[in-house]
C-alpha cells in the first residue's frame, strides 16, 4: 500500500520554528536495538490508548490491558500466542498481533496467523479464556478478567460481563486488528483471507505504528494511523475498492437477505450490531423496523452513529453533524439533539411534525434556547409509535429538515 503522507515538523513556541522529524526505523532479529516487536507489544500494552479504537469502533469503551502472549491451542497439537488482549468494560474483546513488515513472513502470513489466533480464542470459554489471561500475566496470576475490567471507581456488573464476554466468544465477535510499523500489503490477499473467516463476526483493521524524533533525539512522537479497516463481518462478500482519495481500501458487501427481511447493503458497526442486540431484547422485533428504516434514510445521506445510543446524522457544513434522533437501547427516541447545530427554525418545525406523529407535545428547556418532544409524563416518545406506521412522513420530514438547514448555512456563508 502506498503512503502520501507528508513528514511531520515539531514546532517550537519559544522561537516559532519548526524541525523536521526523522523517522525511526524499527529492527528485527538479535541485536536490533529499542525498537523492534518486542517493544511495539509492550507499548501497545503500557499506552493501550495509542490504538486508534475511536476510528474503528466510535462505540467502544476505554481499552483495558488483559494480558500479552496469550497461549492458544490451534488444534492438531499445535500451539500459539496472541500478542496483545484487551478488553473493555462492556465484555468487548480487542485481539492484536504486532509485526515488523520487513519481516520476511509478515506480509500476508501475519495477516493469516492473527484470524487463526482469533479463531482459537473463540473456541475458548469463559472460564478458559480467564485462566490463560491469569496465566499470562504471571506477576500478578490471582487477577480475574472481571478485576481488570473494574479497575476504577466503579466495579463492573460481574454476572453482565461474564455474560458479555461469553456471547462474543460464542459468536466470535471482537476487533482484530494487525499493527505494525509500516505495512506494506497487497489487500486483494488479506481479503481473501478474511473471506474465508466471514461466518464469524468480527471488524479487522491494519493499524500502522509510526515513531519520529527530532534531530538531537530528545523528544519522540508516535503516529498511529488506520491503514484499512472493515465493517463487521458475518457473511457477506469481501472485495478491494479503489474507489475514493485514500486508495485500496477492504470493502464488505453485506448478504442481500437476512432471515425473511431484505435490506440495503449499507454495511454496520461493531456497536450498531451490539446496540441492534440489546433493542432486540428490550423491544422484540423493533431492531428489524429500524434497520429497514435506517437503510431508507442513508438516500438522504444520513448515516448511523453509535455513541451510548443509536444516533441518526447528517453532514453539515459548519463540521458539527447534524443530529436528527439519537434512538435508545430501551427504544424511546431523543429529537432534542437536531437543536443543538443548524437552522434552529427547521428544528422547531422538525420537532413539531413529529410531535404531531407520535402524539406528543414540543416542550422548551432552557428558557426556550432548546426544544424536546415529550409524551405524558415526560417521557420521551417509543420509537414503536413512529415505525412502521409513520415511517415515510419522518422520512419525509428528516428531508425538509435537512435541506432547510443546508440552505440557511449557505445563505449565512454567502452574506458574510
């Protein structure tokens, strides 16, 4: 994969100029100085912040350092070890192999040993995984993947993360991510690759590790950069895109059918996909209802964002998106955030047609700089009163919404 980025400058507030920053190498094999996979993994385990979750699952929790070298069986007397476990407090698992790509088996053969390792630590369960991540450890064997995950001031629900932590194992469900320090990948075989690993669930992403410093070698600055990614996997036809300004990128084509239901080929989260699973146990058979509905609505350009709840947005000019419901896991609906950016006149009409749909009432916050749509006991509306039955006028109101507030920024920017 080509790189066209730029090399980075250090600027100094004392004298206002900048130094280049040169790029350091890392090394493999015996001798190889500071940095080589030995230090990325122990990086990636000391600064878990440096991986880029954010990017690839906006959704996530903070990352929690389980372990490094997790032993893992790969059938047929061979064993293994994953490089890096981490775990959020919501049970969610983060599975990282690290690689220097001048290693001559890296390239697509690390690619091909992180699914395997994925693959075992699926077939594990809890009570397994548990015991390797103690035994990993080794400093510290007594610490359970429940202490770890409540490290902080509030401990975690043990039986709700036991239960979260099983289902993804079940199901191989997780973030697998490859790091390394400058990949140098032909796609089309990683894709292949992950073909053959589609009935399980998870999102794969190369992550490059770059390090510069200045010329006297007293300061260092790690980049890290997400070099290609998917959406979750489950099926679905994996090919190579070249579409676009970042160049070869891992495309899914999710299946045109799933279950008796048809829906578009608009790809989802890791989140969107966990959020889909906690509705479907508050509300049953209302996540196939939003889905249908979430789909209808990418015409208008809005997509789906998780953050806590689901959050239905648009692009706007002014870089803060633009809101139009944020649909909880319990399946009420927020219209409160399409006040918060763009035309506060669309707001109040938009909050007032579906008001009007749902029953329920616009009611003011805030000495009237926002507005909220509540039903009886101010409570916010169920998303069942809008879908299936009023899903075309939302749709229709979302547009008028939309184009109300690209205007007004259009015609703001044109006057001043």
């Amino acid at each position: 994969m080509s790189r066209r980025d730029g090399s980075p400058i250090w600027l100094s507030k004392e004298t206002g100029g900048g130094t280049p920053l040169s790029r350091i190498k890392f090394a493999v094999g015996p001798g190889a100085g500071m940095y080589d996979e030995a230090w990325l993994q122990r990086f990636l385990h000391e600064h878990p912040e440096v991986f880029p979750i954010r990017q690839i699952e906006p959704g996530f929790d903070e990352l929690l350092p389980a372990c490094r070298e997790l032993s893992v069986s790969l059938g047929a007397g061979k064993s293994g070890a994953l490089d890096n476990l981490f775990i959020t407090r919501s049970g969610n698992l983060v599975l990282i192999e690290t690689k220097l790509w001048r290693n001559p088996e890296a390239r697509r053969a690390v690619v091909a040993q992180a699914l395997d390792y994925a693959s075992a630590v699926f077939r594990m369960s809890y009570s397994e995984l548990n015991a390797a991540v103690s035994r990993a450890r080794g400093g510290s064997p007594g610490r359970s993947l429940v202490e770890i995950a409540s490290d902080g001031p509030n401990p975690v629900d043990e039986a709700e993360f036991v239960d979260a932590v099983t289902s993804n194992l079940e199901r191989g469900k997780a973030i697998v991510a490859v790091v390394g320090d400058g990949i140098r990948e032909d796609l089309t075989s990683i894709a292949h690759l992950l073909q053959g690993h589609a009935g399980q669930r998870f999102t794969f992403a190369l992550v490059e590790l770059a390090i510069y410093e200045t010329n006297e070698h007293t300061e260092r600055l790690v980049i890290p950069s997400v070099l290609a990614q998917t959406v979750l996997l489950e099926r679905g036809v994996i090919r190579i895109s070249s579409d676009g300004p970042k160049g070869q990128q891992i495309v899914v084509d999710p299946p045109q059918e799933i279950g008796s239901k048809q829906f578009g080929t608009r790809g989802m989260s890791f989140g969107e996909d966990e959020f889909y699973e906690i509705l479907e146990r508050n509300a049953p058979g209302l996540p196939d209802l939003l889905k249908a509905f979430v789909d209808k609505s990418a015409s208008l350009g809005i997509y789906a964002e998780v953050l806590g709840g689901l959050n239905l947005k648009h692009a706007s000019p002014s870089g803060n998106p633009l809101n139009l419901a944020a649909v909880a896991k319990a399946g009420f609906v927020d219209f409160g955030p399409a006040t918060w950016w763009g035309s506060r006149d669309a707001a109040r009409t938009y909050l007032a047609t579906v008001a009007n749909l749902a029953g329920a009432s616009v009611v003011e916050r805030r000495d009237g700089q926002d507005w909220v749509v509540r039903v009886a006991g101010n409570k916010m509306p169920k998303l069942s009163v809008l879908l299936p039955q009023h899903e075309q006028a939302w749709l229709d109101a979302m547009d008028r919404y939309i184009r109300q507030c690209l205007s007004d920024a259009a015609a703001s920017a044109a006057a001043g």
